[in-house]
C-alpha cells in the first residue's frame, strides 16, 4: 500500500482554482458532496461495506469547519474529507492511495459540478442586477 501526498495536493488546487470558497458551500451543498462521495465509495468494489456517514459535522459553518466522514467493514467515523477552519482541506488522512481513490474521484465530480452551478448562479444575479 502506497501513500502519495500528490493526489491529495491536486485535489486542493482543483478546490482553489474552483473560484470557490467555503461561504459559497451551504449545507446542500454538502450533502450533495457526501452524496456524491457515497456513490463513488459503493462503486468501490476493494473494501467491503464502504460508505458515507449521513451525518456532517458542521462546526460554525462557513468561518470554522466541516466534516464528512466515512465507515466500512471494520472501521466507523473516519475522515472522508474535512474543510479545516484555517483553509486547509483533508482527503482520507488515514486512507492509502488505493482507499482515497473513490474519495478524491467523487470530490472532484463534486467539485466540476458545484463550481459551474455558482458560476451559473452568479451569472443569473449580474444579470438580474444589470436589468
């Protein structure tokens, strides 16, 4: 099992070259990202019982943190992925490169998806304004 920070480092860049920040992530938003990271990580035939927690941990919501976490066959509460209060996002900390996988390939299908809906949704409103 192998263990690459690179991955990880993309996957942060992709987030920062998104344009987004975390006040344009609402609780909707959110779950739509665990609901997204759930699909990936039942379509990960590797480890047995692999899936999303329902509950996300939100802690003083967008100023402080986030917390999505993930369970399988023997394992409860693990960090999926985690929007640190100081910017910094977490993939899978505890997860090998093979065990991330699903989590980095569903935040970045998130990521593309939610990114050009704000873009969208920005757009309405310049143009609302404008009118």
């Amino acid at each position: 099992m192998s263990y690459s920070v690179e991955p990880r480092i993309r996957a942060r860049k992709a987030f920062a070259d998104s344009g987004l920040t975390y006040t344009d992530l609402s609780r909707v938003d959110l779950e739509a990202l665990r609901d997204t990271l759930d699909k990936n990580l039942k379509n990960f035939t590797v480890m047995k019982g692999y899936r999303m927690e329902r509950r996300i941990r939100l802690v003083d919501w967008p100023n402080g943190w986030a917390a999505l976490r993930c369970r399988a066959y023997y394992f409860e509460k693990r960090e999926a992925i985690t929007f640190g209060s100081d910017g910094f996002i977490g993939f899978g900390g505890w997860a090998d490169d093979s065990n991330a996988a699903p989590i980095l390939a569903g935040f970045h299908e998130w990521l593309a998806a939610t990114a050009q809906a704000k873009r969208a949704e920005r757009a309405l409103m310049l143009e609302a304004g404008a009118a």
